[in-house]
C-alpha cells in the first residue's frame, strides 16, 4: 500500500511546548480507495479458506482497517478539541517602575476564521490576542481548548492571582483589526472592520484598565486560539507591533 504521510515530533522555538507535525502526501485519497478496494477483493476471494483455516473474517478485517485508515486521512479529526500559539519571545516593555510612565502599544493584524472548509456554518470559539508577564511559562494550559481559547484553564478561568493576561478574542473575520493602548488616559481600543458583510461593518470597543495594576513591567505578547467538538481554523494574515514608552 502507497506510503500516504509520516509524523514528527520536535520543540517549536516560538514556546515550550512540543508540537507533533503530520505531513500527509498530496493527493493520497484515491490511491488508498484504489488499494483497499484491492484489498477487499482480495479478502473476499479467499474469505473461505480463511474462516475455515483461521476461523476469522478477512473481509470485516479489511473494512476495520480500512475504516481507521480513512479516518486518518481526516484532519477535520485532528482539529477537535484542539489547541494552538504563537508567542513572541523578546521581552516588551509595558512599563517604568522607577517613573511610573505607562507605554503606548499598537498593533494591526488581518485574520480569517474558516469554518467553511471543515463542514460548519457558524463560528466556534476563535482567537485572541493577549500580553502576558515576561517570566510567565508560555506554554499551552492543560484542560484549555474550546471557549477557554488555549489561555486559560476550569481552575485558573477565574481566579485573578492565576491568571495574570490581558485578551482580547477575536471570533469573525478581520480586516484589519486596530488594538491601542492609550498610555495618558489608560483606555484599551479594540477595531475590527468586518467587509465580507453588507455594507462593511466597523466594530470599536474601550476599555478602562491601568495595566499597570495587571502586568508587571516586562511582558510578551502573542496569538491563541482553540476549537471545541467543532472545528475551523484560524490564519494570521499579516501583523505588526510597536510600543512607545
């Protein structure tokens, strides 16, 4: 049978967490039919000799087997329940602890959200951008897929102490989306422009918050985003950052 991918597993720079990567060959699907279908035929011709001789059923061996094998080829499977991030390693300065002078931040990102391609026809849970603390362990909380959106966990959800991140979820199709932080008026600004809507929608949301009282003077900054029972995915078209302190 016609080798249909492999597996491998190695440490992403971007985090502490280990990612196993499946790479399955283009255009594999009809050769594995094409084979179990040989395969099939071949059970059945010798189906009797095999039950009289082994006292099994070489055609519903084959059906299993090929019933797992096709599944595998299925990375809709894979997607459920799972969870993904990009983080930043260098360190951002959010803020002087000596003057007490806040940051500015901006940054400009295009996402797509597709949930389409996997057979829905709503959206799941969808994305964040966040800030974390600088000496934060970056990698991915157990127990944090679906609505949790790979930041967060039932125990630390919460719970302040534990969860020390400022985020902001992303559930639709943005471009371009506009975050600031305004350092003389403390005020966060979110902007997402939706224009696969009619007409174009702009949606702005403010928030008060001193981060000062949230994040401690050295942060990282990245992307996350987790799927439930159903699944889509989530591309980072384009981003930028820049901070001013």
């Amino acid at each position: 049978m016609a080798t249909y991918g492999g597996m491998s597993k190695k440490p992403v720079t971007v985090s502490t967490s280990t990612f196993i990567f499946k790479v399955q060959r283009p255009g594999i699907e009809p050769i594995i039919y094409r084979d179990l279908f040989l395969f099939r035929t071949l059970a059945s011709f010798l189906n009797g000799i095999n039950i009289q001789k082994l006292g099994c059923n070489a055609e519903l061996i084959v059906d299993e087997f090929g019933e797992k094998l096709l599944e595998e080829l299925d990375y809709t499977l894979l997607l459920i329940a799972s969870v993904g991030c990009a983080v930043y390693i260098p360190q951002v300065h959010l803020w002087d602890k000596t003057t007490g002078k806040l940051a500015n931040l901006e940054t400009s990102f295009s996402f797509v959200v597709d949930y389409y391609s996997a057979g829905f026809e709503i959206h799941i849970d969808g994305l964040s951008f966040f800030i974390i603390p600088f000496d934060a362990d970056p990698s991915i909380p157990k127990n944090s897929s679906g609505g949790y959106l790979g930041l967060f966990s039932p125990e630390t959800t919460f719970n302040a102490y534990k969860s020390q991140i400022v985020a902001t979820a992303l559930e639709m199709n943005g471009i371009p989306n506009l975050i600031r932080y305004y350092a003389d008026v403390k005020e966060l600004s979110v902007v997402v422009g939706y224009f696969n809507t009619q007409p174009a929608t702009i949606v702005r949301v403010l928030q008060s918050i001193d981060l000062r009282a949230v994040l401690p003077e050295s942060v990282r900054i990245g992307f996350s985003g987790a799927t439930g029972d159903k699944v889509e995915t989530h591309d980072i078209l384009s981003w930028s950052f820049n901070s001013r302190i």
